[in-house]
C-alpha cells in the first residue's frame, strides 16, 4: 500500500548457507540500486560487486536503474559458478561417450 508518497519493496541476496531478505520502505521513484543501497544488504554481504552481480525482481532480469513499485523484490544474483553453455556441452559430450560405448559393448557380444 503506498502511503505518503513511500512504498515498500524487499532486497534479497542468498548465498549457499545464508539468505537474506531486507524489507524497504523508500519514496516512489526509487530504482533497484539505489534500494540495495538504502537496504543495508552491502554491509552484509561485502562480496556484492553492482558492477558484476546481476540483479532480478521476482526471478525476472533487470537492471540497476529500474524504477521499483509497491511490493517489488529485489534480487541480487550471485555470480554463476560454470558457464551454461560449457556445462551442457560436456552433458552432451558425456552422453555421446556412453552411448558410444554401449554400442561397443553390444556389438562384442
């Protein structure tokens, strides 16, 4: 509910053992970096770069200068620890050895 010209919106950050979500009250207007800021969640988590970490609201990509509305939650993505596109490709290749190698073992027997 906006009151006053101010809303509330929620700065998430979660590591593998620890997530926190800080609630915000701040004026209309107010964009995703600038909350994070006003969270605090900085001083908690001193490996958040806004420079690398990309940030979400409600899991959908956004950037840091996107204006917040009433109830929005800010997430800040940690860093990814394997490249998408790497992983499924060894995913495939690993696949390919097996297949390869049960084709060998039928045709032995």
């Amino acid at each position: 509910m906006v009151e006053n010209n101010l809303i509330h919106v929620e700065v998430a950050h979660a590591l593998e053992g620890r997530q926190l979500i800080l609630p915000v009250e701040a004026p209309q207007g107010i964009t995703a970096a600038e909350a994070i800021e006003r969270s605090g969640i900085l001083q908690e988590f001193t490996d958040i770069d806004l420079g690398k970490n990309r940030l979400g609201i409600f899991g959908k990509a956004s950037k840091a200068d996107t204006v917040l509305q009433e109830g929005d939650r800010v997430e800040i993505y940690r860093p990814l620890i394997a490249d998408p596109k790497e992983a499924r490709k060894k995913r495939a290749a690993e696949g390919k050895a097996l297949k390869n190698r049960a084709r060998k073992t039928s045709a032995k027997t």
